[in-house]
C-alpha cells in the first residue's frame, strides 16, 4: 500500500474495519495489521493571501466595488465562499 499518506491511512482503516468485523464472526484470530501503524500526516498549509495582498487588493478602485466587497467579506468573515457568491452586493448602498 502506497501513495500519498492519506490514501494509505484510508486504505488501512478499511482493511481494519473488515478485519475487525471477521474477528466478531469469528472467521480468523489474531490482528492482521499487528504492527501495522498509521502514516503521519503532515499538517495542511492554510490557502489564504498574506494580510497586505488583501488590503491592497480592497484598496486598489481598478477593481469594481462589488468585487472588493466580496474580497473583504471573505476575508474578514468566516462565510464560505458559496455564501459570498450567493448575495446580491448590486443591492448594497455603496455610500
């Protein structure tokens, strides 16, 4: 079993789940995955722009209003993104 960290854990707990479920039933004994541990996982990196790239894209007028509106509630809320598409900024009073 190779692969990426991730599939190997996945496939590993499937193959425990069905081991465990045969040892319930009785039809083998003893842990086949004795010594057989998990892979560590390394810790996934947040996808967000550093705070300066934000405030300068919210300052930067090029881009239209409701474009920067939308950049600033997505970064200062923690709406997800289906959600900040979804509203209707045209509606919003721009003064």
């Amino acid at each position: 079993m190779g692969g990426a960290p991730a599939t190997f854990n996945a496939k590993r707990a499937a193959i425990a789940a069905i081991t465990d479920f045969c040892c319930v039933h009785g039809w083998i004994t003893g842990d086949p995955l004795a010594g057989l541990t998990r892979t560590p996982q390394p810790k996934p990196v947040p996808r967000t722009r550093p705070r300066a790239e934000v405030d300068r894209l919210l300052r930067d007028t090029s881009h239209p209003l409701h474009d920067r509106v939308r950049w600033a509630l997505l970064s200062e809320t923690t709406a997800r993104s289906e959600e900040i598409l979804a509203l209707d900024v045209e509606d919003l009073d721009p003064a």
